[in-house]
C-alpha cells in the first residue's frame, strides 16, 4: 500500500502504478498529478491511496486503519485478484460512501464483470471493445465533474457496456448529416434523386442503432451505491487532451485546479 502519494505524471496511465513512488533522502516526495504545478499548489489537501499490485493480507490491516482517517478521498487499485481480506476492505469502504477506483490499463476482458460482483453491482458490467473514438461527457459525469470538460479527442481507451445510470463519457456519434452522406453519397450541390432519397432514408433509419451502439462504449464508467459510495472504472491507456483533467476531477472531489 502507498500512503499520502500523489504522483501521476503527464503520462501516468502509461506506467505501471507500482513505479510511480519517487523518494528523495528516503522521503516520499510530491509530484503533481499529470504536469507541473507551483509547489504551493501541489496536491497536500487531500489524501489519495495506490494499492501496489503486491499488495496481500498483510497490507489489510494497516489499510484499514487509514481508511477510517478523514483525509481520505479514494484509493486506486488495478487488479481483480486481490487478497480476501484487502478486497473486504476495501468494500467496507466502498459500502461506507468511499471512492474506490479502478485503473483499467491492460484490457482484461474479464476485470469489469469480476468488479461488478466483487463489489455486488444489481446489473454486471461487461468488457465492449479497445478501440479510438472521439468522446463526450454525460450529464451524469459532468454533475460531478462540473462543465469544464464536456469531449475527449479522439484517443483509444478500453471500453465497457455498463447501464445508462453508470455511463460517464460514451462513444461520440457523427452527427446524423455526416452519417447518411456516408451511406447515401455527396450530392455536391445537385438536387438529389430518388435512389439517394432511398438511401438517405434508409440510413436515418439505422442511426438510432448506431448511436446506442456507441454509448455502449464507455471508457469511464462510475456505479454509485445507495451510501453515496461509488465504484469507478477508467479504462484511459494514457494522458492525451482533456483525460488529465477529468481523471484529477474524479479521484480529488474538486472542480478547481
């Protein structure tokens, strides 16, 4: 377990977490999260705990104990084969109100449906693709994130089917103009004939399709339970445009930086 550390860098969701504890004369020493900050501004408001992937029982004890401190805002693990006890902890907090985060950064197929049961979701969550899309906040996310940040370019991330109450940034659609000039053809300014009217209706036709399609392409979801505890999944693969910023949002509770 690492205590009171801060150190995500630019390209943090590239690196493994348990290279991410810088020390200096056998100090912990504070980085800002994802780029550089005046030392005033540096991340000491708030507590944030890294589970290293070595963490085991032995950990669960002290692990407790932090937890119950009123400093803490989250913890972030990123693996599903967790000890018992450590895994019981950390629902205690979860079930409690806590944030438990979890750093999806290879892809495991199965770790989004294993978190769904470890953590006793009413709906499982399932693993949907690896692929780049342009990406858009939902109103869900942006009530906690604030409105700062309401796309994401286009970036590849791991992707999850999860329900409509835990979808926090979903798959971009083209608008519906672009779409049916894709299946139908440019008209370049002539007036269109009935072979292009057909297929221009038959592709709005297919759009409602293509659009539930992407929202079932999440690269964050958030399950929140009825204590206001809430579970999140980033499956981010690394720090480009705005992901800096949405990632800071959710792990610190703030809207300002």
């Amino acid at each position: 377990m690492r205590k009171e550390i801060t150190p995500f860098e630019n390209q943090v969701l590239k690196c493994p977490i348990k290279n991410l504890l810088k020390k200096k004369n056998n100090r912990h020493t504070r980085s800002h999260p994802f780029g550089r900050k005046r030392v005033e501004e540096q991340w000491d408001s708030f507590e944030l705990i890294i589970l290293d992937d070595e963490s085991s029982a032995t950990a669960s004890a002290d692990l407790s104990e932090t937890l119950q401190e009123s400093g803490v805002r989250s913890v972030v693990f990123r693996d599903t084969e967790l000890d018992s006890s450590l895994l019981s902890t950390l629902r205690q907090f979860y079930d409690s109100g806590g944030l438990v985060i979890f750093f999806g950064i290879y892809g495991v197929f199965s770790d989004p449906t294993t978190l769904s049961r470890q953590f006793d979701f009413p709906q499982a969550w399932n693993f949907s693709g690896y692929t780049k899309h342009e990406y858009e906040m939902t109103s869900t996310a942006m009530e906690y994130t604030g409105y700062a940040v309401r796309e994401q370019q286009y970036t590849k991330a791991n992707l999850l089917k999860v329900p409509i109450q835990d979808r926090w940034m979903v798959a971009k659609p083209m608008p519906l103009h672009q779409y049916i000039e894709e299946d139908a053809g440019g008209l370049d300014g002539e007036a269109p004939d009935e072979e292009w009217k057909n297929a221009a209706e038959t592709a709005k036709a297919g759009y409602v399709n293509y659009c539930d399609g992407l929202y079932e392409q999440c690269p964050l979801a958030v399950h929140k339970n009825k204590k206001g505890g809430r579970l999140a999944y980033l499956g981010f693969v690394n720090g480009n445009g705005k992901i800096p910023y949405i990632v800071r949002r959710l792990v610190t509770n703030k809207k300002k930086y």
